[in-house]
C-alpha cells in the first residue's frame, strides 16, 4: 500500500529542498556563545541545538502525515555535529531529507518519533551530567568573584586535567567513585603537586555546588584528606637579594638569549614592583606612556582597589622596546597559540629559575625591594603603597585611602636609579 502523502502544514518555502544561504547571524561567536539546552534558529525550521553536555547539533523539524491519527505530526531529525557539519552541508542535508523522503510521505532514516525522543532526551540528560559539566557549571557561578588571572589559571588548569576529553571529567559525576577522583589527583601529583592540590580543591568546590543544587545526592569527595592524595611540596619562600646577588641576577637577565619578551617581562617587574599576574595580563589600554603611569584596574589587583603605578624613565623605555615586540594593542606578553590569552604563568618562573642557583621567583623582585628599601630608611608606608598591601590595621584602612602617589612617583625614580647603577660597569660577582 503506497505512503500516505504529506499533508503539510507550513508553507512551499518552508521545506523548500533547496539549501538555503546561511542566515545573517549565524557566526562561530554567536554558535559558540549559545547556553546549554537551548536553540540556535537557522531558518527553514532548522536549528542549532547545544546540549548540557556541550555538543552542538544541527536538527530540522519537519511535519508528515501520521496514518494512526489521520492528522499531520511534528517530527525531527538530527543532521549532524558542529562543527564537523558546516551550516551549508546541514542545510543542504535538510534539502536532500526533504526531497528524497519526507515529500514523498515517508519518515528521513535517521527520523525519531515524539516518544522516542522524548526518551532519549531524558537518557541524555542522565548522562549529560559529567564530572567536567559539573566543574565548568560551577566555574561560571563562582568565577565573576576572582580577579580574571586566578579565573584564568582555574579554567586552564580543569580543562587540561578534568576536561572533557579526560577519563576523569568523561564520567558520569552521579556515578564517579571517590577513589577514581583520589587516583587522578595522585597522578597529576607525581608530576606538579602544587598543581594537584589545586585541582583537589577546585573538584571538592565543584562537587559541593552539585550537591547543593541537588545534582547529585552527596559530595564523594567529602573528607578527603589533601594531604593523603597530594602531600603539600616543601614550601620555599622566594627570598630577598642582597645587592651583589641581585646585580648578578639583573646581569644575567640582560645577558638573556631566550624569548625577548622574558628578558622585557623580568626587568619590568624589577622596575615596577608589580606583582607578575597584574603584568602578565597587562593591556596596553592601561598605560600612560607619556604621563608614565600606568593604571590597573581593580578587578585585576589582588585587593580589589584600583592601583596606578608611577613608571620611572627605565620603565617606559621597556615598555616602549616591548611595543616593538609585541605590537601596542592587546595583552602586553600575548600567549603564542592564542592573542587574546596572557603568556603561560610558568614563563617567567621557569626563566628566573634557570637565571639564579637560588630558588628565585619573579615574587622575589617585590621582597627584595621592600627588604632594600626598609634598609634605606624610606618612608614604609611609600614602600607599601608602592606594593598595594592592603593595610593590616582595619580601622586605619577605613579611614586612611592616601596613595602617596607623588611620593611613590620620586621613590620608582630611585629605585630604577639605583637598579641602573648595579648593572653600570663590568659585571662583579
């Protein structure tokens, strides 16, 4: 008995077999920016669906006549994954379903009927919920409370060892066993434990935001002991250079044959006394070059206050020979695989590290500075307006909000003075 034909409800130009141009709109940024579970419209009842689990997937809806209930129903049918499946490839999909099958009365192959897709929309949703959508769910509610380098270092660090291509962020967060969480952490520790309790952290935050909003039944990470899955590395406090050692280092720094930009990086946070995330994330939109100043905002300093930083002549002279690298738009040390990302943290750790016998961060800059300073008998409270610490008596920081910025300005002036001097004539050791 031949196939009823299609009664349909919608107009020629609705289920045109024709591929259609893409609609304005429809851009990677738009697709990208789509929320999970909801529909991106692409015209000609087709449309862009993001899952909770992130998958995007190219679907059209289509009416065919149903014999049992002598009347049109609606019906779907997926047609592809973006972005393996371009916009012109789904709709062209769309067109051939239409002509080749739906036209003629009958369902497309790959057709799911109301109840069965309401079934496994319901199985998809069980076993959406991963140990990686929990963690990324949780990294959007928290993360507009973090200066944009902590949230940066959070997200990079989940997506590499929970993310969801990993064993660990692929599993079903209503069933993961405590114990795989314990033996992932392990691992990640025998290679960077500082990096493992990190993670340790971050999973038991985001597994208590699931059970909290009743995702799943219990946290499986409750209890557990940091110490017994990542045992804390010896802690080693970047210490304060004498001035032989820190004239041995500023040689070694100019003598750098590694990326320029390290170099630049190193000799700036010598000069400014800045700590290296509020550089490392630097836009050049902040700076004053001419004015010599240099204002960070608030959301990127530790204290959540505003800070601007006097630039000694020294100063703008690097930042200038940066430019030349770099370019004057954008982040100041741009990441080499993506612009719009800052330089990897461990850049100029990994740099200084290899520069000194001790065990010497880019932190060290801003003790040694205090500790030279202090020696010097300046003023401490320039000395610690000049490292934005918060004040430690409360009632004096509700009351007192001086800067002491013109101080700070001839204080900078020195201190680049006196960096200059170490490093004038041959190198003493």
């Amino acid at each position: 008995m031949p196939a009823a034909p299609a009664l349909s409800l919608v107009t020629p130009a609705q289920q045109s077999p024709k591929a259609q141009p893409k609609p304005k709109g429809i851009t990677k940024a738009v697709i990208e920016s789509q929320q999970p579970g909801s529909k991106l419209p692409c015209g000609n009842r087709m449309y862009l669906y993001t899952s909770l689990s992130g998958v995007r997937t190219w679907r059209w809806a289509y009416r065919l006549f149903d014999p049992g209930k002598d009347a049109d129903g609606q019906y779907e049918v997926k047609l592809g994954v973006w972005p393996a499946m371009s916009f012109q490839q789904a709709d062209a999909a769309r067109a051939k379903a239409w002509s080749e099958y739906v036209e003629k009365g009958q369902h497309p192959p790959q057709h799911r009927t109301a109840k069965a897709a309401h079934k496994a929309k319901a199985v998809e949703a069980t076993k959406a919920a991963t140990v990686w959508t929990t963690s990324e769910s949780w990294f959007k509610a928290s993360r507009a409370g973090w200066v944009p380098s902590y949230a940066l270092q959070v997200e990079t660090y989940l997506n590499r060892y929970c993310g969801p291509a990993t064993v660990l962020g692929a599993c079903p967060v209503a069933q993961v066993a405590r114990k795989e969480i314990k033996d992932a952490i392990v691992a990640i520790a025998g290679n960077t434990p500082s990096v493992a309790r990190l993670i340790k952290q971050w999973l038991n935050a985001a597994l208590e935001h699931a059970a909290d909003g009743g995702e799943i039944a219990a946290n499986p990470m409750a209890g557990m002991k940091t110490k017994t899955a990542a045992p804390a590395p010896e802690t080693v406090n970047s210490p304060a250079l004498n001035p032989t050692e820190l004239r041995t280092l500023l040689h070694s720094v100019n003598a750098y044959k590694g990326d320029r930009r390290i170099r630049l990086m190193l000799l700036l946070l010598a000069h400014t006394c800045v700590r290296s995330s509020e550089l490392r994330c630097a836009s050049w939109s902040e700076f004053d070059l001419p004015g010599g100043r240099w204002t960070i905002p608030a959301a990127r300093m530790k204290m959540k206050r505003l800070h601007v930083v006097p630039l000694s002549r020294q100063a703008v002279a690097l930042l200038k020979e940066l430019q030349k690298v770099s370019g004057t738009t954008g982040l100041l040390f741009k990441n080499e695989n993506d612009p719009a990302r800052p330089m990897p943290q461990s850049s100029a750790r990994e740099a200084v590290y290899r520069l000194t016998a001790k065990e010497f961060t880019p932190h060290g800059f801003r003790s040694t500075f205090s500790t030279q300073a202090n020696e010097a008998d300046f003023e401490p409270r320039y000395v610690e307006a000049v490292l934005a610490h918060g004040k430690k008596n409360k009632v004096e920081a509700s009351y007192n909000k001086a800067t002491y910025y013109s101080q700070r300005v001839e204080l900078m002036r020195e201190w680049s003075d006196y960096l200059d001097a170490l490093t004038v004539g041959p190198h003493q050791s």
